[in-house]
C-alpha cells in the first residue's frame, strides 16, 4: 500500500502546520498582552509604579543590570544616570538627611542610615 504512508505524511505536515500556526498565533497574543500590560505599567506615574514593585523583585532586576520597572537594559553604573532612559522610573535619588546619592529602591540610605521614606524620594 504506497498511498497509506504518504497520506500519512500529508496529515503530519498540515498538523505540523496548524500546531506552528496555533502556537505562533498564542505567541503574538501573549506578547500582545504582555506589552499591553507593559503600556499600562509604565503609564502610571513614577512613585506608584515603585510602590507596586515588590522590592526583592526590584533588587534581583537592578542586580541583573536591567531596570526593575521596564527590564530593559540600563547602565546603573553611570553616575549621571538617575532615571531609566526606556520608561522613565527613578532609578537613583538623594537621600533626605545626608544627600548621598543612592539606589531609590533601596529602603535605607547607606551612607548615613536614614530610612527612605515615600516622601523622600520624592523630593529627590
Ligand atoms: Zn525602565
Ligand atoms: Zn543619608
């Protein structure tokens, strides 16, 4: 029977093209989603979207050298860099007591121990 394995083949390969499409399809509206979540997120205005983030998810992105509000890449070493360059979140603030400049993540400044309150950030 040499029609029997052929067929077979036949139905693999438009299964094999229905599934690729189905996936595809369920990538894009994924992504789609994603992004528009993305959108959302980054619309908010900058002190709420810092209080949304968890602060053990905001460290483990800056430590991966990507912005804990986009993640997108960002530079955290320039020093002339306080904001991130893709979404706009404060990435570096003053601290309120001594003015040294740290992570406007962190919860404490680290020259002088002041904790960093909402305010203070928001100042800076
Ligand atoms: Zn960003
Ligand atoms: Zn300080």
């Amino acid at each position: 029977m040499p029609y029997l394995p052929s067929y077979g083949g036949y139905v693999r390969y438009l299964v094999g093209i229905l599934l690729t499409v189905l996936i595809g399809r369920q990538a894009i509206v994924s992504l789609q989603r994603y992004l528009d979540r993305q959108k959302a997120a980054e619309a908010l205005p900058d002190s709420q979207r810092r209080r949304t983030l968890s602060y053990d998810v905001a460290l483990a992105r800056l430590d991966k050298g990507v912005c804990p509000g986009c993640e997108r890449p960002v530079d955290l070493k320039d020093p002339s860099r306080d904001f991130c360059p893709h979404c706009g979140i404060g990435l570096f603030n003053h601290c309120g007591a001594c003015s040294a400049r740290k992570s406007a993540f962190s919860r404490f400044c680290h020259a002088c121990g002041t904790q960093a309150s909402p305010e203070n950030s928001e100042m800076a």
